[in-house]
C-alpha cells in the first residue's frame, strides 16, 4: 500500500517496483503468460477489441441510443404484459375444481372483460392480416 | 385533419424513416391524427451494399433482399408505385399508374442511379457493382480472370463538392479483389491499377476524397503491390481496343476496367424542375441543417438525393432520418423545427475480404484511420448479414 506521502514518480519507478520480490514473481508470470499470446498474434486481438470497443462508442450517438432504449421498452414491456397475462390466467385455471364445460365457457364471454379480450385478439389477426396483405413479391 | 406524410422510396432512407416516423408519432398515429404511408416501385427492399459483395462472390440474390411490407410497421400504408411527377403546389405526386397521391409532409428518398452511358464507351466497356447484374457479371469475369490488367476508375459528379456513391467503395473493392486474386493464385499474374480523378470534392491529386485517408492509402497498396495513379479523370473509352482515355491527356490498356460511374438522381426528380445541379445530375438544393428542400414547403431530402458534401451511403441516411423525423414530429407538434443535421456519417468499411474499420466524419471533421482488422470485419459481416435489417425497421 502506498503511503500520501509517495508521488507520483514514486509510484512509477520501476526500480522501486521491482525491489520487492512478489511483483517480480507477478511480473515474470504475467510475461509467461503472454509470450506465447504475443508470439501467435492473439494479444493483437485483444488491442483490437479495445479499438473496435472504442469505435462502438465514438459511433454511437442520442438518436442510436433513443431508438435502442425504444426497442427495449417495448420488448420488456410486452414481455412484462404477456408474462402478467399468463400468470393471472394460470392462477385462476389452477383454481378450477372441475374444468369447465363448454356452456360455461360460453357463459364467460358474458362478462366485458372476456369479450374485450376477445376482441384483442381479433384485432391482432387483423393486424397480421394486415402485414399479409400483399402476396410475396416474385422471386426472378 | 389528419396530416398525411408521404415517403417516397423504399431504400434503407425511406424505409428507416416511415418506420422511425410511426414509432414517433404515434401518440398521434393511434388518435388518427397521422397518417404515414410509403411509396415505392419495388415490392422487395434490396440491400444495396451488398451488390459489391455478389462481385466476389459473397452474397446470392435473395440473401441481400427483404420483401418491403416484411421490414414495415403495420400501420405504414404500403404502396408499390412508381413517382412520375412531383406537384410541388398542389402537395401531391403522380404516379405511374395514373394515382394522385396528397401529402402535407414530403421525404424524398429516391435515391440515385449509376450512369454509365454518360461517358463514352464505358457502359460497353466497363463494369460495376453499384447493381445487381452488373455485380454478377463483373463476378463472372473476377473468378475467370488469369492474368492481365485490372483498371480502377472512379468518376465523380459534376456538380461541385458532390462525391460519387459511397465513399470508400472503391477501396474496398480494390483490396477485395487484391484478396479474391490471391486465393486464386493469380494475382502475381494480374495487375491492379487504382486511379482517381484530379478534382475530387475540395481536393485535388488525391487519392481518396478526404486528406488523412488519402495519406495512408500510398503504404496500403504498397504493402499488396497494387499501383496507383492519381490525376485520372476518364474521358472515354475505347471498347474494342480496351483503352481508357483520361482528360489529363493519359491513356491506360486493360483487360477489366472496373469503375465507379457517373450517377443521377431518378427521372421523376430531375424532371421536378427544382435540381440546380450541374449536368442534368437531379440533386435537390438541401438544407444542410433541417434536410428540408431549398424553396418548398414540408418537403425533406436524404441519402443519395441530396446535393451535399457527404457520402452517399446509407451510412449517411442514418443520421439524416432521426432529424427529418424529429422536425416533422415538432413541425406537427409546435409548429417549427427542432432538430440539425450535423453531417455525421457512420460505417464500417470492408478492407479486403476478411478485415474491417470502422469509420465515422461529419461536417467538421474527416474520417481518421486506424488499422484495420478481423474484429472490423467481423463487425461488418454481422451487420451485413443481420443487424442491417434491424437498422431498416427502425431499432437501432
């Protein structure tokens, strides 16, 4: 641990550092290691990721960043949406004593809630519908 | 009422901004307040850049393509239909099967179109791949070359401080094929001959249109043995000899003269009467700042369209859209604009056949190289392969 009173040029002289024996042991391990990374050019890729991690960021700007942080809310939150769905459905499912029959099932489209959520997914059909609307273009 | 804005072009400029401008405005789309449809006259969405890849064998047709209705949000209305006319006054557009389309914003995104036939003999002569045919049969002559002499050109607008399409392309297709020839063991055999044309946007005997890019370049193609020349700006050809003529007087022999060619904007935009563009080229006088055209009213320009001094690359249309959509979006809402265009453009080049770099530049500064590398190129095949189609749909 250094002490407040080191400077900076104590902290960087090599000859201090390498005075005390466990960083020279840490130091020729360390070299060990990477000889043979240097020798078959692998390090160089470990620059290159740095360079390339570097560019991603110089790259990036507000309008990247808004339509990311746009693509996740909207995957999370459909996610959240479907996953809260499921999750109430089954509760109430695993509380049917017996299944129910096809009347009854019929009898739940009484309430508007149900008929909401049929309409829901009517709509959703539609909405592929919609996306299925032209036939697909010619392949030449 | 209902505002209605029409993009016209199903490019990556339009496609990214009518899927950017629903996801915006959609406070407003879903109250039936807005309405965004897209125009264009083609039903598939064709990766563009790869067309250089089909001439080195990389991509097959239906890799580098998308029906258009499969990258569009559903509440787009999609149309295939070709502009033939722009009725500035009366906000509408005519179409080739004889529709009215009315609009109260306008995105022009049509982009532009190589142009061989405007220097002599270099349709007959030449080859490309700015397309996908002219791609495929510069692969035919690529993969059955043996030796020989293969010559470079790169032909610039006309308009001054234009560039040609996409920036780098003749450099990455130059190290490209320097790769392609080497795996085929010819490339002792066949000489590869880089030129560039005396003016070359604000430069002058460059090799690259931007200075630091230009100065690497001498060492790069040293490294391959590639020759260069600079001071090349092809006058004519001559097919059945097979010689290019320059206008510095020069005239250079080969067996393939692969060339970036003139290009000009679409018929329906040259014919809107509003281009002051030199030699019938069709750029649309831009705002550097807003994108809006110079002289109309809620009409916006990008990609290949504009007349300014950035590249013609969906690189560019990147960071145009999100300000054409911010500014339709505030006009809408506040009724004025909000947003610049700062010039920024975004890349990664391809640099030979396995190494990568990216690249980015704006109005104020240039692109500054840096080695390029096989992370670089893995970035760029991720991109080509996948990530380019999140980009269309407007994610990223």
């Amino acid at each position: 641990m250094n002490t407040q009173n080191e400077n900076i040029e104590d902290i960087t002289n090599t000859n201090n550092l390498l005075t005390n024996p466990d960083a020279q042991e840490g130091l020729v391990e360390l070299i060990q290691k990477l000889e043979p990374l240097l020798a078959g050019r692998r390090l160089n890729r470990i620059v290159d990721l740095m360079s390339v991690t570097a560019d991603v960021v110089d790259m990036t700007d507000d309008y990247m960043i808004e339509k990311l942080c746009k693509s996740y809310e909207e995957v999370i939150g459909g996610a959240w949406t479907a996953g809260n769905i499921v999750r109430m459905a089954g509760n109430e499912v695993r509380q049917m004593e017996e299944p129910p029959t096809l009347w009854s099932l019929l009898k739940t489209a009484k309430d508007p809630e149900v008929r909401r959520g049929l309409a829901f997914m009517l709509m959703m059909a539609r909405g592929i519908g919609k996306q299925m609307n032209q036939p697909l273009p010619e392949y030449d | 009422m209902k505002k209605r804005i029409l993009v016209i072009g199903g490019g990556i400029g339009g496609t990214m901004t009518a899927n950017h401008l629903v996801s915006k405005l959609y406070p407003e789309i879903s109250r039936n307040k807005v309405e965004v449809s897209l125009l264009s006259n083609s039903p598939w969405h064709y990766y563009k850049p790869a067309f250089m890849y089909v001439a080195f064998n990389k991509f097959f047709k239906d890799e580098l393509r998308r029906p258009q209705q499969s990258l569009l949000r559903p509440e787009i209305n999609f149309i295939v239909d070709e502009v033939e006319s722009f009725e500035f006054n009366a906000n509408r557009v005519r179409c080739s099967s004889g529709k009215f389309y009315d609009y109260d914003y306008l995105v022009i995104s049509t982009g532009c179109l190589p142009a061989p036939e405007r220097i002599e003999g270099l349709k007959e002569a030449g080859d490309h791949f700015y397309q996908y045919a002219p791609a495929k049969a510069l692969a035919e002559k690529l993969t059955t070359i043996k030796k020989g002499r293969i010559f470079v050109t790169v032909n610039f607008p006309q308009t001054p401080n234009v560039p040609h399409q996409c920036g780098i392309a003749p450099i990455e297709t130059t190290l490209m094929l320097d790769d392609l020839l080497r795996k085929r063991g010819v490339r002792d055999k066949v000489e590869i001959v880089y030129t560039y044309p005396t003016v070359s946007q604000l430069l002058r005997n460059c090799l690259f249109m931007q200075k630091d890019t230009c100065e690497v370049l001498p060492t790069i193609f040293e490294q391959r043995d590639i020759k260069y020349q600079h001071g090349f700006s092809l006058s004519h050809v001559d097919p059945d000899k097979k010689i290019a003529y320059s206008h510095e007087g020069k005239e250079e022999n080969f067996d393939i003269l692969m060339a970036t060619p003139p290009i000009r904007a679409v018929d329906a935009v040259i014919n809107s009467g509003v281009s002051q563009a030199q030699n019938n080229e069709g750029w649309l006088p831009t705002d550097h700042e807003t994108m809006e055209v110079y002289g109309l009213n809620n009409v916006f320009v990008l990609g290949d369209t504009v007349d300014l001094p950035v590249s013609k690359a969906g690189g560019s249309c990147h960071s145009q859209s999100p300000v054409i959509v911010n500014n339709i979006a505030s006009h809408i809402r506040l009724g004025r604009l909000c947003d610049q265009y700062d010039g920024r453009v975004v890349a990664i080049a391809q640099m030979g056949l396995e190494d990568g770099m990216p690249l980015w530049y704006d109005y104020s500064s240039d692109v500054q190289p840096t080695p390029p590398n096989k992370l670089g190129g893995l970035m760029r095949k991720s991109f080509n392969r996948g990530v380019y189609w999140s980009v269309a749909r407007g994610l990223v």
